[in-house]
C-alpha cells in the first residue's frame, strides 16, 4: 500500500487541534503466569510453557496470580490512581485462533486502578498533566506465525500458535483524552510511553523492552476544525514498538488525517498498522464502537479484594516517582538542563546514578556512559543494556584514574578489556599491563634520555621556554608507551633542566 | 437376603474390611453386570474394565495392608462424563468430544482414585449436561430401570439409571439446575446437591461456573454422606472452591431425629403445577414429619416465581462463553467445510456438525442475552432476580431450619413427549432451579411411588454451607419412610434383564 497523501505538519496543526488517547500494555515479570503456574518467559520452544488452564482445556479453570495483583496495585498507585476495594474480573468473549479459549480474561467495569494523573515534561520544559482513565489487568494471547501469504492471516496457507506467551499477565493503562498538546502531541505521546516505562522498570515489575513486546503502545489520534467542539472520529494504530515509532506514527496520523478532512474527506474508525521501515500506517480492520465483546463478569474467579492494609503496604515499597527523582538528581549533580537532557534521552540516568553513588563524580560518571560506552554501543550495533559493563566497572574506572594508576587513553583500553569481557577493571589492568609508570627512577631515565636526544629543546626550556617541554614530554610517553602520568613527565623535565 | 450388587456402598465396604468380599471380586460383579445391562440401559458411554480392575487390584492391597484411605475404599464407582479421566475418553455426551482423552484427572476423579475406588466407566449425560431426559445426548439417551420407555432424569441419567438399574454401587454427578437431584427422584435413588463450592470443579466441564457442582447420585442417604465426605474440600486450583471444611457429612447423617425440627414448606412450591400423586406422597410426608415431633411451617417465596427465566438467561450466557472453546484449533473434532478452510470457517463447521440442537439453542440464547443493548434487559435483570431469591431463601429460613418440597412436578414421563417444547422441559426444574441460583445444598431422596406405580421425590434444602444439616434431615426421613415401607424405595426397583 502506497503512502497516502500528507499535509505539513505545521499546517495541520493551525488549521486542525490534535487531541491524542493512548492505550499501553505492560507485560509484568511475574515468574508465572496469570492464571496458571506456567513459566512466564520470553523466547522458549513454542508451547513448552503449556496447561490444561492456558491451553483452555475442558475443565480446567483460572487461579490469579497474587504477585500480579500486587503489581498491578503498584502501578495503579505509581500513577496517582484510586485502587478498586472490589474489583471483578470479567470475560471479552470473541473467537481467535490465538485466543485459547475463545474469551480473554480482563476487567471491564471494575478495573483494578482508575482515575489517576501523570505530570509528563516535554523537551520544550512544558509539563503536561496526562490524565489516566483506568489501569486493568488481563491476559495476553498466544502468538500467531502466519506461514505463507506475506505473513498476514489472510492468504497464509496455514498459521502456527505458540502458547508460551497465553496467559501471561498484562496491565493495560488507558489515558483520558489528552488535549492541548498541538505541535507537541507526537513528542508528548512518546515522552508518556518513556514515563510509563521508567516508572515499571523503576518498581521492576515489567522488563520493559519495548522490542521485546514488553511495553507496547495503541495510539488513537483524532482531529477536529478549531472551534468545533464535537470529537473528531478516531484511528488506533496498534502495536507502535518503539519510543520513535510512537512519536513519528503520532505525526503521521495527525499529517495523514489533515490532508483527508482538508480534501473534504471523513475518517474511518478504523485499528491502523505502523511500519517503521516506511513511516506510514495502513488500515487494519475497522473498529466501531459497536464491537460486541458481549462481556460479563468472570463466574470462575473471586472479585479481588485488596484491604487498605495491603495497598499502604505497596504504597510504601514504592521507589520515587520517576520526575522528582530526575529533579533531585539534577539539582544534587549541579547539571545544567542540557548536560541532564543528554543522560535522560540516552536512558542512562539509572546507570550514572549507581556509578555516582558508588563513589565516582557525576561529570566524570556522565562523562564515560553517554561518551565512551555510549559510542562503543553505537560502534556495535547494539543497546548499552547488552554491553558487559555495569555501573561499578565505571566507578572502579574512575577510582583507577583518581589515584593516578589510568589516564584517560588508559582507562579506555581498561574499558575496552572490560567490555570485551576480559574481567574487571582491575584483572585487564594486570592483564593487559596498563598501569602508569609512576616510578620516578624509570621516568627520569626516559626524561634524561629524550633531552639528551633533543638539546636544542633542552636550550629552550633552560632559556625559560617552558612551553617547548611538549616535545619532550611526546618522547617520553613514546617512550613509556602511553603508560606514564603526563603530569608528572612535565615536573621531571622542568625539574632535570633547570638542574 | 439381597443379592450384592443391590447393597448400599456403605455395606459394600464393610464387607471388603472384613475380607468377605475382594475389590476385584466386586468389581468384576459390577462390570459384568454392566456388560450385560448397558444395551438395555445405556447407562455408561464407557466402560473402563480393565483400568477398573486395575484400581481395584490396588485397593485390594491397601485393604489387605489395614490401610484403607477412605470409607468407601474398594467400593467401585461410576463417574459422570463431563469429569475429565485420563483413563477414558470424556465426551460430555458430545459429539465434538467423540474420542477426546483428556490430559489430566478432574480433582474430584484426583479424589476418588486416591479413596481407593475403582472407576466402573463414564455415565451418560445431556450434551455438555444441558436437558432433563438425557435425550440430548449426542450418544441416545438412557433408560429408566423401573420402565425402560421412561427416562431416567437428566442430565444425570446416566448415573441415575446406573445407580437404579444396579450397574454401579454408587455414582458422581454434576447439578447446575437439577441433574442430580431431578434424575434420583424419578429413579427411586438419593441425589446430593452440595453447597457451591463444597466440592472442587476443576476438570468438571463447564456448563454454568456459577451453578454448576459436583455431588453423589446413592442408594441412601448415608452413602451419598460418605461419598460427599470423599470428593469434598477445598482445591488451590478452584478458586470458587471454599476455603473451609464443613464437616463430617457422615457423622451428620447418624443424627436422623426429626424431632423439633423446623420444617418449612415452600408456597410456591406445593400447589400447582404438581401431579396429583406427587402432591399426595409429599402431604403424606407432611404428615410423617409432623407425627414424629417436626414442626411444620409455611414459608413464602415470591421471587420463585421468575426462577426459571433467570436461570434460562444466566445459564445460556455462561454456557455460550464456556463452549467457545470447543473450536477445533487445540483438541476434539476438527471438520473442514467444502471451499476455502479459513479458520473462521473450520470453527463454524466443527461447531455445526459437533453440537446438538439443544446446545446451539442455549448459546444462541446465552449469547444474545450478553449482546450490548440487550444485557442490562436480560443478564442484568436475572442477576437481581438471583439476589432476590437469595433473600427469600433468608428469610425463609429464619422461621425453619430446613425447607421441602417435591423434587420434580412429575414421575418420569415418556420418551419423545416433551422433546418438542423446550418450555415443558425447563419447567421439570422449578424445585430445583433455585437451589443452585442461591448456592445453598440440596438432596432429594425418594418419597414413595406415585403417578404409574414410579418413584416420586422429595427435596430438602438447607442454607449455604448447613450440608450436615441437610444430611441429618435426609437421614431423618428416610427413616420415617424405611420404617414405614418396611425397606427402602430402592429394594422396590425391578429387576433389570430378567424377561
């Protein structure tokens, strides 16, 4: 399907008031399942992790999983939520190979969490308050392999289900509409995904790997004429799977919907389909509100109860809200906006925080992750979550250059040892043999040597050119092989010609 | 003296203790019979002779050893066949389970092979238990032992007649609106009822989750106490099951004075509707009960009234998301229509050729009654009858501790003669319907012979877990009626086979 045709964003958003919904899915990591005591793992042989419960066997019946209530709790709090006393589970019942027992397990008029607030800052330092309507739990289905026919389930000439993922537990946060963001709706959209995914990771009860399916987004855009007061009809592009695919299907839709209304068109309520390779959307199926789920409240299961007891217990687990703890970390580092910013965008704060806290500077910890860890990662294609260097590496980095034994060229080398999984800081210096020479004998004999080589420098720093030292001191480090404190080689020549 | 096979379980298993008798000896009785008997019967689906022999090989070494785990252990026993066995197909008396072996034990099965009693074989049923004669099952339906052109009740009469004909000992069968207690009562046999929940349902395959429950199908009261005893308790893997045991059934059924027993009569349930010699026997028992020092009261239930209309609306609506399952895609029967076999339309042509025409009527019915714009009117509105009837039960028995009524309207009738008025069918159920709409126990146990010389039945309730109260005031009544008879209505049914 050809892209269609787009309006310029800018004029869009003059002639037309975005208003944006966004529904997001958080698989929890739980170690079971939630209704089941199967494994809830990503990436095992397909239907290994199987019952007679999430396989929807005759006779076999649903038992919740108490960890992902908690969880659940945890995030309706985390949100600023009001957590239901009673809450029920109930069935959306329609037919779907992956579905394995023809109904999902959710909640419909009782979710667990509802009417909370999320203060969500955008880059412009704009904070908008994004208001959450709800945060259910449910089920996830089982994942469909479409062998044939362009991979969709229309044409395939047969489709595999893998189980595995049947059953595992979802909390589905679901913002009021969220109006006023103008040109930065698509910025806002995926700053809230960010937010939302800081905070699960933060009370560590999701992975949170966007890529993995951990945390995804349904985007729903509508547009109305300024002035009008009647909402504009909806789309809902699905399964939007990165933080830049929220922000760019966002602007698409806002683009690709101008352009229909300008022309004199309407919009289909239709589920749409984000493809990041081409940046365009196409349309799914359509949706109507009249989609009859026919739900009803679950018989095989117990309302969930929580007592005030329970929920203050949770509250009080609860790690700092995400936005007040880059606040403090901010004021408590001395950073400016724009040196804060660039850990924060690289997703880094978790990773300078703990080198900070374990001894380093914050300059200096911010210094190595969004530099030189941050390029090695870029370098290999890959996210620095999957490089082997964890925040005590950086921190034991630093204390290695504090007290003179790394200097910066050094500490790279250690760095590189490190994350080639050659051991600790430490094992790759004695590996490698990367301490600096600080043994005065040694680097007196290579000063004395290198002004005896060069005298006419010698002459010029005895006739008080003490800038002309810099040649020497190339020698020298040529000489020891980058493993002498350049510092020091400076003291030795000034001190070995002026004698 | 009476021949072994009509002796009750109870008596059974005293005389395996003693050593008068081996399992496999009595085992092999039963089987034999059944072998014989089941083309007159068609009691049994399934007869398991060799995993039965099996099994009772095994309780012949537990007895042998002095250690028997049970009451009952040795005592062989028929099972229901909408209890998953993984030792025998489990059909549901469906066609879209033909040759299904199911993967796991249902707990209550789990319960009865850890007793010690061997499975005699499946007892048939309504499809997926939906019917009063067995005549929706997909497999033709059972006759009745005291007039094999009658039907044995449904949708238990499998067991009923098992029970009745002598083919089993003892029987387990599944209530969700009568189909124990209907089919003990136009078989001369006694039919528990347990409170919701008292006994797990895990493996029992759903028609109603908020009405459906397990429960003995006997030759008396004690045995059906015992037997009660066995399969009750709480099961992790129900989360409806109840958390806390009820007691000793047994020890209940020993305290069989009736004496000062408050006795309330239901209005609504002993005039109309009732055949003359229905009426007649239950006003006979009236009067037993007030000469032996019971104290009779009258009690009102208006709410009974829209009984029947709830239960028709909830069950559909439950039934139609429990039987979405059966789709093809993991286990049971697989059809492929003529034409493109797109899933949707293999689900479509599994289900019309697997179900029965009373199962797509109540998943029509079931599903229409969900459908948006049509809940509030119909599933809403019989979820309240269910709770006015929940407060006529409470108030009813806060003037008697126990309330009574005939079991059914009528003895059993023909084959065929209510086949084609689904309405006249549904009304079989107007006594039992609300036990099982409130969750309170109930037990029907014979109450003489009324229209065409055949066993009429008389219903007890008790409140929510009073299970022992029930048993007692079975127990006391049937005393009366032994004494009165000289034996029990069961020593008076026929014999089966002999012209």
């Amino acid at each position: 399907m050809a892209k269609a045709e787009l309006m310029d964003f800018d004029k869009a958003i003059e002639k037309f008031e975005v208003v944006i919904g966004l529904e997001v899915h958080v698989e929890l990591n739980t170690k079971t399942k939630m209704f089941c005591g199967c494994a809830n793992v990503f990436g095992n042989e397909p239907n290994t992790n199987v019952c007679p419960v999430c396989l929807g066997l005759p006779g076999a019946l649903p038992v919740v999983n108490g960890k992902a209530v908690e969880s659940s709790i945890a995030i309706g709090l985390a949100l600023n939520c009001s957590i239901a006393k009673d809450g029920r589970f109930a069935r959306k019942n329609y037919f779907y190979p992956d579905l394995s027992k023809n109904f999902q397990t959710s909640q419909y008029d009782e979710p667990i969490a509802y009417e909370g607030e999320l203060d969500v800052p955008v880059a412009s330092g704009k904070v908008f308050t994004v208001g959450i309507e709800r945060a259910h739990m449910e089920e996830d289905a089982g994942k469909l392999t479409h062998v044939g026919g362009a991979g969709r389930i229309q044409g395939a000439e047969y489709s595999l289900v893998d189980f595995n993922r049947a059953g595992v537990p979802l909390v589905e946060i679901v913002t009021k509409p969220i109006f006023g963001a103008e040109a930065e709706a698509p910025e806002l959209a995926s700053a809230y995904v960010r937010q939302i995914r800081e905070i699960v990771r933060a009370m560590d009860v999701s992975d949170a790997r966007m890529e993995r399916g951990n945390v995804r987004c349904d985007a729903n855009v509508s547009l109305r004429p300024r002035g009008q007061e009647k909402l504009g009809t909806r789309t809902e592009t699905k399964n939007v799977n990165s933080l830049r695919s929220v922000e760019n299907a966002v602007r698409y839709e806002i683009q690709r919907q101008a352009a229909i209304l300008e022309s004199g068109g309407t919009i289909t309520q239709e589920t749409r389909h984000w493809h990041e390779d081409k940046k365009y959307t196409s349309a799914g199926r359509p949706k109507s509100d009249a989609d009859d789920y026919r739900y009803f409240p679950e018989p095989d299961l117990v309302p969930v109860q929580p007592t005030d007891d329970e929920i203050e217990k949770i509250r009080a687990l609860l790690p700092e809200n995400p936005a007040s703890r880059r606040a403090r970390l901010q004021s408590d580092w001395g950073m400016s906006d724009n040196e804060f910013r660039d850990i924060v965008n690289s997703d880094l704060l978790d990773e300078v925080d703990a080198t900070v806290s374990l001894g380093a500077s914050p300059q200096a910890s911010k210094k190595w992750w969004t530099g030189e860890i941050a390029r090695i990662a870029n370098v290999e294609g890959k996210e620095f979550t999957e490089l082997a260097v964890t925040p005590s590496d950086v921190a034991e980095l630093e204390k290695m250059i504090e007290s003179g034994k790394l200097n910066d060229r050094l500490a790279r080398e250690a760095l590189a040892g490190v994350i080639a999984g050659e051991g600790s800081v430490s094992e790759v210096m004695n590996s490698r043999g990367l301490e600096v020479v600080s043994d005065d004998g040694a680097l007196t004999a290579a000063v004395d040597k290198a002004l005896a080589e060069q005298p006419d420098v010698l002459e010029k720093i005895k006739a008080g050119k003490e800038q002309a030292a810099g040649a020497i001191i190339g020698a020298v480090m040529k000489e020891m092989r980058g493993q002498a404190d350049a510092a020091r080689v400076r003291e030795l020549i000034l001190e070995r010609a002026k004698a | 003296m009476n021949e072994l096979y009509r002796k009750p379980a109870s008596e059974l298993a005293q005389m395996l203790r003693n050593g008068e008798v081996s399992s496999v000896e009595l085992t092999k009785l039963f089987l034999d019979r059944s072998e014989k008997l089941n083309p007159l019967t068609n009691s049994y689906l399934v007869i398991n002779r060799e995993s039965a022999l099996e099994q009772a090989a095994n309780a012949d070494q537990m007895i042998a050893a002095g250690n028997t785990p049970s009451a009952l252990t040795g005592v062989p026993i028929a099972v229901k066949d909408n209890l998953t066995t993984t030792d025998a197909i489990t059909t549901a008396g469906s066609k879209i389970l033909e040759n299904y072996l199911p993967q796991y034990d249902s707990t209550v099965v789990s319960k009865l092979r850890a007793a010690g009693m061997p499975i005699l074989g499946k007892t048939n049923l309504d499809e997926f238990a939906m019917g009063s004669s067995t005549e929706f099952s997909a497999f033709g339906p059972s006759k009745n032992p005291w007039d094999l052109e009658r039907i044995p009740g449904g949708s238990g009469g499998g067991s009923s007649s098992a029970v009745s004909g002598f083919l089993a000992p003892i029987a387990v069968g599944s209530d969700t609106g009568g189909s124990i207690r209907f089919p003990a009562a136009v078989t001369g046999s006694v039919g528990a009822k347990p409170t919701y929940g008292a006994v797990s349902r895990y493996g029992l395959i759903a028609l109603a989750s908020s009405l459906d429950q397990v429960g003995p199908v006997t030759n008396d009261v004690n045995d059906a106490a015992l037997l009660q005893d066995i399969i009750a308790g709480h099961d992790p893997m129900d989360s409806t099951s109840l958390p806390e045991s009820l007691g000793q059934m047994a020890e209940f059924a020993k305290n069989n004075d009736v004496k000062g027993l408050r006795v309330g009569v239901i209005k609504q349930l002993a005039s109309d509707g009732f055949h003359p010699g229905v009426k007649a026997r239950f006003d006979e028992s009236i009067q037993l009960l007030t000469d032996a020092g019971a104290q009779i009261v009258e009690v009102d239930c208006p709410s009974f009234e829209y009984a029947v209309s709830a239960y028709y609306l909830i069950l559909p609506a439950e039934a139609s998301s429990n039987l979405a399952r059966f789709d093809s895609v993991r286990f049971g029967k697989r059809v492929l229509p003529e034409g493109n076999p797109t899933i949707e339309r293999v689900m479509a042509a599994t289900r019309e050729a697997g179900f029965g025409p009373e199962v797509k009527r109540r998943i029509i019915l079931g599903t229409y009654a969900l459908s948006s714009g049509y809940y509030d009117a119909y599933y809403g509105s019989a979820q309240k009858v269910r709770t006015l009837i929940q407060q006529d039960f409470e108030k009813a028995f806060a003037a008697a501790d126990v309330l009574i009524s005939p079991t059914a309207p009528t003895t059993a009738f023909k084959f065929g003669e209510k086949l084609d008025d689904p309405l006249a069918m549904y009304l079989n159920d107007i006594a039992t319907i609300p036990a099982n709409l409130a969750g309170i126990p109930g037990i029907s146990v014979p109450n003489g012979l009324a229209e065409n010389d055949l066993p009429s039945g008389l219903q007890i309730l008790a409140p929510a877990m009073k299970d022992g109260l029930m048993y007692s005031a079975a127990a006391g009544i049937e005393k009366l009626h032994t004494d009165k008879w000289g034996k029990r209505m069961i020593d008076f049914a026929p014999e089966l086979g002999v012209n």
